[in-house]
C-alpha cells in the first residue's frame, strides 16, 4: 500500500534557523489534515546543508528516495522547495526523479506556488530552484561575514569569540565567548597529551608498552572512539593559539588561560600521532611478522593479502581470517610483555651492562675535555716560550684567550669528575627500573621480535606467540 510521506530539512544547529524542524512538521501536519492525507512516515535531515551537502549524504533524503523508487510512496509534502534544495542541479535531479515515478509533490508554505508540470513547468521551476540557490549563497555569505565579525571582536589573553563550527574538545561558547567547560576535561587533555608525548601505554600491572594504535589509545583514555583524540592532539589550541579560519579569512589569538601543554611536549605528540592513521596500517607499510604465522585447528599458514590487508587461513579462509592490524598489535603487546619478563629474570646482568654503558659515555667525554685542555696549556706553553726567545712582550691577546679556554676546559673537566663519581655511587646502591622498555633502547625492543618462533591464529583464542627459549644471560650485548 502507498503511503503519504513527510520531508523536512533544518541547515543549522539550535535556534539558529527560523524553519527549524518543528515548525516544518507543524505547517505540513496542519496542511495533510486539512487536505485529508494522512502521513505514514517523516523523512528529516538535520544540521544539513541543502547547498554544499551531496544527495547521498543526506541519510533522510536518501531513504526517501529510495523508498519512492521501490513504489512505496505516491505523495511528499514538503514545507517548501529550498527544504529539498537549494543547489539547481541537485533540484532538477530531485524533481525529475519524483516525475519518473509518477510522485506528487505538495508544499505547504503560503506564499510558495505549486509544483509546475509539463515543458513550460520545467522552465519555471529552473527559475524558482535558481532564485533559491541565490537566496542560498546570499544566506551563506551573510552568516560568514556574521562569523568573521565575531571573530575580529577577539582580544588577546583577554577573550576569544568563537567564529562557529565544531568547538574544540573541553570547550564551550558562552555568549560566543569560548571557554574551557571545567577543570576535569582540562586534565583529560592534559593526559592525552602525556601518552603521546612518551609513546606509551601503562596497564594495570606498571608496565609499559609503546601505543599500539589510535583506536588502541582511545580505549586506554576512555574515549569513544579515536576521532576524539585525534582532535586534540592536532589542535594548537592546546597550547594556548587560537586559530580560527573561515573560508579565506584566517585569524589567530594567544589566550595564555587556554595553555594545557607546552610548545615541545605538543611537537613530540605530534611525532608520535603522525605514525599512525587512526588505527589503520598504511597499505605501503609490510608486514612486521616475518616468522612462521599458521592457523592453530588445521596448521595451514595464514597467507597475507595485500589489496584488503587480511590474513586467511589457506583451507579456511572465510572463517579464520584476521585483519594485518589486529595480528600486528596483538604481537606487538605480547612481545613486549615478554621482553619485560625476560628483563626482570635477568636483571643483574642487564643491570650490569647499562651501567656500563652509562661509564664508558661518561668516561668518553672525560676524555674529549682532557686532550682539549692538554692542548690549550701546550699552546700557552709555546706562546710563552717563543716570547722569552726572542725578548719581546707577551702577546696579551692570544694569551688571554688561550687562558680562558684552558680555564674552561678545567672547570668542565672537575664537574665530569664529579657526575662520574656521582654515577658510580648510584650504580652501586640503586638498580635500573625494568619494569617499563620504555628506558630501554629502540634496538632492544627491536631485536625482541627476533625471538618470537611462531604466531598461530585461532578464532576462538585468538593470536598467540611462541618463543624461542633465550635469555640475556649467555652474554649477548644488548643495544
């Protein structure tokens, strides 16, 4: 059975829109009863432009559309024409579409006419769709030029005047003056930009490893999704810059209040956020998994295809299946548990061979700053000496200068001395902490994936690693 449809369109958020959404519905319900239609079904889009925004990303159209299509719909009311369009192209499309399959079309507004038919009609309802088009486009530019306005009102370290849009993460606008919300989303920011900043994840056991993934992130700072952090991390706002564009207009304040991290610590999340894509491992990026990987129930190998980024079992490859990012992660964090485990067995020796390679770094630039001052005291040496020859005064200049550098090499040389005995106090009374390979080299984290035997894949249990029975202990340099 056909039914009577109901569409309607708000562009703007809140109380922004004279046609909001309840109005049109009021109008068009009134409109049907008075008529004698009865609506079976509303069709709404909301917060969507009817000029810039595309047919098929509009959800409420879309689905109207194709409901018409499937023979669904034989009436749609429509509180007026800009309500389905306000670009030309798009309108034509629309209205063709609704004259194929024999659709009527009612608007309700008083002052605008019914729907033209026939050749002439065509013609007419060009020039309607143009003149709301233009009414579009004026209405955009008025709420731009209302936007920059607001913006220019902003004064620094005294009040920013946000321009509209999305509002940044921890913010609101009151009385278009933006402002953080409280003190706890202000800590949540804080803390993202901590994580970053180091590159890791601590769990519950004190134990770090390096951030997996975004989506990885976002759970461990309980956020819903990654798109949340991603806003912060990109947003100098943080920092305390307010950038603020608007079509061509760019406009940026200082706001100190505004200031949760510093200038390096939001360069060095920037590093570690620009390593990932939200989640997804870039398609030109091979698989770290050069071992063995084997479906755990058949003992087939997984083969890896590269157009969709998945591993298939070969005898099974609808069911065992899993994604290269899941695999990548999931090792990823078991290899590190178990570098750390491997660490903290051998703890002495690892203990022994970092606190020599703390001495020998020490001991090298005692040995630079020596041969340094060695040098500028025999250079003073033969200045003198080559004066004394020939009987003339000293060279005040030359020996003034190479005096100072002698003295500088020696000051250095005495406080080397003294962060050496320092060192050696501390490595015999204190052990390094182990349980983070955050303080461990890149290499060692690196070579630990060298140890992994096999990974096998079950649906049921998911990836797991076998590794190769070694320690530290035999005496293999580390880093």
């Amino acid at each position: 059975m056909k039914k009577t449809a109901l569409y309607v369109r708000q562009s703007l958020e809140k109380d922004k829109q004279k046609m909001s959404i309840d109005m049109q519905k009021s109008v068009c319900i009134e409109w049907a009863d008075k008529n004698g239609y009865q609506i079976s079904k509303v069709y709404q889009d909301y917060n969507v432009s009817g000029l810039k925004t595309k047919i098929e990303d509009r959800n409420g159209l879309s689905e109207l559309l194709r409901d018409i299509e499937g023979g669904f719909v034989e009436n749609v009311i429509v509180y007026k024409r800009d309500r389905l369009a306000r670009d030309v192209q798009q309108y034509l499309e629309i209205y063709e579409r609704f004259k194929d399959e024999k659709v009527h079309i009612h608007f309700t507004a008083d002052n605008e006419p019914p729907l033209f038919q026939g050749p002439v009609g065509e013609l007419l309802e060009l020039v309607i769709s143009g003149v709301a088009q233009y009414e579009g486009e004026n209405i955009n530019k008025k709420l731009i030029d209302s936007r920059i306005a607001k913006v220019k009102m902003s004064v620094d370290n005294k009040k920013i005047y946000w321009g509209g849009g999305t509002l940044p993460f921890g913010f609101v606008s009151k009385d278009g003056v933006l402002q953080h919300i409280n003190d706890e989303a202000v800590e949540k920011i804080r803390c993202v930009f901590e994580t970053f900043s180091r590159g890791v994840l601590a769990d519950e056991g004190n134990i770090s490893i390096p951030i997996p993934s975004l989506t990885e992130a976002a759970k461990h700072l309980r956020f819903k999704d990654a798109s949340q952090v991603e806003s912060i991390v990109k947003n100098r706002i943080h920092t305390g810059y307010v950038v603020q564009r608007i079509g061509k207009f760019t406009a940026e304040h200082f706001f100190k209040d505004f200031r949760v991290v510093d200038e390096e610590t939001f360069q060095r999340a920037q590093e570690i956020y620009n390593s990932f894509k939200r989640g997804k491992v870039s398609r030109k990026s091979p698989p770290i998994i050069t071992c063995e990987f084997i479906c755990e129930e058949c003992h087939s190998p997984m083969a890896f295809k590269k157009d969709n980024q998945m591993y298939r079992c070969e005898n099974k490859p609808r069911a065992h299946k899993t994604h290269q990012n899941d695999l990548e992660n999931a090792v990823r964090n078991q290899v590190l548990s178990y570098l750390v485990k491997l660490l903290k067995v051998n703890k002495r020796y690892v203990h022994k061979e970092l606190a020599k390679l703390l001495s020998n770094e020490m001991d090298s630039k005692i040995d630079t700053y020596k041969k340094e001052r060695e040098e500028k005291v025999s250079e003073l040496k033969r200045y003198v000496e080559w004066d004394i020859k020939r009987k003339k005064p000293f060279r005040k200049v030359d020996l003034n200068k190479t005096y100072r550098i002698v003295s500088m090499c020696e000051k250095r040389f005495n406080v080397l001395l003294k962060e050496k005995k320092k060192i050696k106090k501390w490595i015999d009374k204190h052990s390094i902490d182990l349980t983070s390979v955050e303080s461990l080299p890149m290499k060692v984290q690196e070579k630990a994936f060298d140890h992994i035997a096999t990974v096998t894949f079950s649906p049921k249990s998911g990836i797991k690693c076998i590794f190769i029975n070694h320690n530290y202990s035999d005496g293999e340099e580390i880093g």
